[in-house]
C-alpha cells in the first residue's frame, strides 16, 4: 500500500496546464495583417473623392486657368450667390427633386405591386418597365424634345385630332421644367419599381399564408403587411430619387438649356454656364455649394429613414 502511494506521488500530475497566453503585442501583430486588405479600396477612396474633394474645395477659393491660380479668398462664393438668378434655380432644383421624387415612390410602389401579383407576362411587363432606364439621358432628352415641339411634335399633334391645342410643353415658362420632371419619372420609374420588387419578393410568404388563414382582405394585406415591410425599399428610393433630384443636369440641359429664359434653370445648369463662360474658380464654388446643399438635405432624410427602419 505504501509502495502504491509513492508510486502514485512519482507519477507526473496528469492535469493540463494552462498555456500561457500571447503578450499583448502579438495579439495587437496578428490584429494588424486583416487591416492591409482595406488598402485597396482606402486607396481608390482617397484618390477618386477625397483627393478631387478637397482641391476642389481649394480651386474654389481661387481664379484659375489651365495655366494660372490666383488666390482670392471667398470672392467666388460672394459673387455666385449675389447671382440673380440663384435663388430661382435653387427653388427649381428643390420643386424638381421633391416632384420627381414623390412620382417615383408613388408610381414605383404602384407597379411593384401589380408587376408582383399573379398576372399574365410578368416577366415581359417587367421588362418593358426597366427599358427606359437603359437609354442614354441625351438621347431620351432629344427625343422628348422632338416629340412635345409646340408645332410639329406629335403630342400635340395627336391633340389636334381630338380639337385640343397643345400647350408650348417646353416653351412656357410655367410648363417647361413640369414637362422635363414627367420625363424624368418615365426614365427613372425602372429602378424605382425594381427596389420595390426586390423588398416586396424579400417579405417573408409565411406572413401572406397567415393573412389569407385568418381570411384578410387583399386591401388588409396590403395596409398590414405589404405596405409597412416594404419600407427600407421605400427609404433607398426616397434617397436615391432626391439625390438624383438635386443633382440633375443632364435631362435638363438635353430638353430646354435652363429655358425658355431662366424658367428651368437649376443649380447644376447655372454652374455649367458659368464654366462655358470661362468663369472655372467661380464654377467650382458653385459645385461646392451644390455638395454642401446635397449634404445638408440627404443627412436628416438618411436619419430619418433609418430611424423608421429600425422601428419596422
């Protein structure tokens, strides 16, 4: 007995030993090799925003040439915003944004809707509705001008028929950047209705199959379900839109240059034109104010939207 017990006590303990733990400094060196993949991108960010952003915001503080800088302070800021036809074109801009953005949300919700039910040629009715979105802005923009021309377009020609004389779409002041919003929707509506339909099919079919044991209503599905959870597509529309909104030039320009007069000019269209004027300093204050306002506005809708996110 005693033998066993000093045999046991020369025996090595057979509990595992806890191994020590890495030094603060490897766990800090292995920590760092996942960070080197972020290079690639940090680099392309650097260089395609953060780069032209700020000698943007230094050439704008300046009167240059391809071939001379002069520093002159805010001078560019002071003589963009005593513009007369400033105010004008920000009023435009925001009329233009908030139309043609409350089109898409309704307009594109409204066929997400029908284009996910069971109907006949889903797939090619889907098709048709995104096909605008393909086109070439100036293309669509030439084209819509040709077709509402006052007097050999084929709108109003095809008013004439019924005994209806066609408005000048493009030529009254009080029509022309209304005209130009409606064909921004048209072009536009594809993407909407694809947000839509991508956060209506996202909605999980076990809620419907509930609804329809419980014998809702289409009109109850819709107000309960479909509505509500096809919020976060709503919000990404709603940013997308207004961005686009503020920011739109090229549709414009295509359909009437900021006319008849200044009545379709927006923030965008008044930059260009100081630019083809040779006034580049003053130009790029202007784009700086336009990055400035588009901030300003997309910062408390992207709250906003995230908020309700949250809350659904």
């Amino acid at each position: 007995m005693t033998d066993l017990r000093q045999t046991n006590a020369a025996r090595p303990s057979t509990k595992t030993t806890s191994r020590p733990r890495p030094s603060r400094t490897r766990r800090q060196r292995r920590s760092i090799y996942p960070s080197w993949f972020y290079i690639p991108a940090a680099a392309l960010y650097i260089v395609l925003f953060a780069v032209p952003t700020f000698a943007s915001l230094y050439f704008s503080l300046t009167r240059w040439t391809l071939f001379d800088v002069t520093f002159i302070g805010f001078d560019n800021f002071v003589q963009f915003f005593s513009d007369p036809q400033l105010l004008r074109s920000f009023m435009n801009t925001v009329v233009f944004a908030v139309v043609t953005s409350v089109a898409k949300v309704v307009l594109g919700f409204a066929l997400a809707v029908l284009l996910t039910s069971e109907l006949i040629g889903r797939g090619y009715l889907r098709a048709v509705t995104f096909f605008p979105v393909l086109v070439s802005t100036i293309g669509v923009g030439l084209t819509f001008k040709a077709l509402l021309d006052p007097f050999d377009g084929i709108v109003n020609g095809a008013l004439a028929v019924f005994g209806i004389q066609g408005p000048g779409w493009l030529t009254d002041p009080n029509l022309a950047l209304l005209s130009v919003a409606v064909v921004d929707v048209w072009k536009g509506l594809g993407i909407a209705t694809l947000v839509y339909i991508a956060g209506i099919v996202a909605i999980p079919q076990d809620y419907f199959e509930a609804a329809r044991v419980d014998g809702a209503s289409s009109w109850n599905v819709f107000r309960n379900i479909t509505f509500p959870l096809s919020w976060p597509a709503t919000g990404t529309v709603i940013i997308l839109s207004v961005i686009g909104g503020l920011r739109s030039f090229d549709l414009i320009w295509a359909m009437t240059k900021g006319g008849p007069g200044f009545s379709s000019d927006v923030i965008a269209s008044v930059i260009y034109k100081q630019y083809q004027a040779g006034f580049y300093g003053l130009s790029t204050a202007g784009n700086v104010v336009l990055f400035i306002v588009v901030t300003a506005v997309m910062i408390p809708i992207s709250r906003l939207i995230n908020k309700r996110s949250l809350d659904v």
